[in-house]
C-alpha cells in the first residue's frame, strides 16, 4: 500500500508537541539554504567585492613613539621700576593746613621690563 508523504505527515504520532508540517520543513530547508549563502565567503568569492587595503583580518601592531621629556621654560624675570616725571597738582614743599584732604598727582613713567595692568598702584613709602 503506497501511502503519499501529506498522509505519511499527518498520522505520525506528535512527539513532545512539535509539528513539521511539510510546508514548515520546506522553508526551513529553504531558509538554511539561503542562509548559509550569507557571510563572509560569500562576499570573498564575488569579484565585485571590494575590501579596502586599510582594513586587515591580522592586526598588526604599531609602534609608538618614545614620549620626549618637555622641559619647563623658566618665567622671563621683570624687573618693576618708575622714573619720577613731575607734580602735577601740588609742587614740593607746598603748605596745606592741617586736616585738609589732598589728592596728590604725579606724572610717572614705567622705567621697568614689567608691563603695568589694572593691578598695580603706587604707594608712598617712607
């Protein structure tokens, strides 16, 4: 008696409740095939294919430079000086009476290496 594979399938006793349909084995076959198309050889063996010449399945290794000791550059030294230039409001040896206020100007001019900024001042020292 010959018995076609659709019947053959169907009164098979299921096992552990797994059904193979002759539909599903077919696109699982089908499936494995195409897929085992896919990958790497695939793409080696197409003429088409191009690989970059920087890109390498075996790494190589890259020397690195010795790292060089950076010397610390010593601080230029300034030197801070002024040359006395003129009075401009009170002249020397001007008498002013007792508890009056007075704002003294003097011209100067900066006889130093160092550049004055906003945070110098002059102050009179005895």
């Amino acid at each position: 008696m010959k018995k076609s594979l659709r019947n053959y399938w169907k009164k098979q006793p299921q096992k552990n409740n797994l059904r193979f349909s002759p539909a599903r084995v077919g696109i699982l076959l089908l499936l494995t095939a195409l897929l085992s198309a896919c990958g790497e050889q695939a793409a080696v063996n197409n003429p088409d294919y191009y690989l970059p010449p920087t890109l390498s399945h075996h790494p190589t290794e890259i020397p690195l430079a010795t790292p060089t000791e950076i010397q610390p550059t010593a601080t230029p030294y300034c030197e801070n000086d002024l040359t006395f230039i003129e009075d401009v409001n009170y002249p020397d040896n001007t008498e002013v009476t007792p508890g009056t206020l007075v704002d003294k100007i003097w011209l100067v001019e900066n006889s130093g290496t160092c550049s004055w900024d906003s945070q110098y001042r002059i102050r009179f020292v005895e």
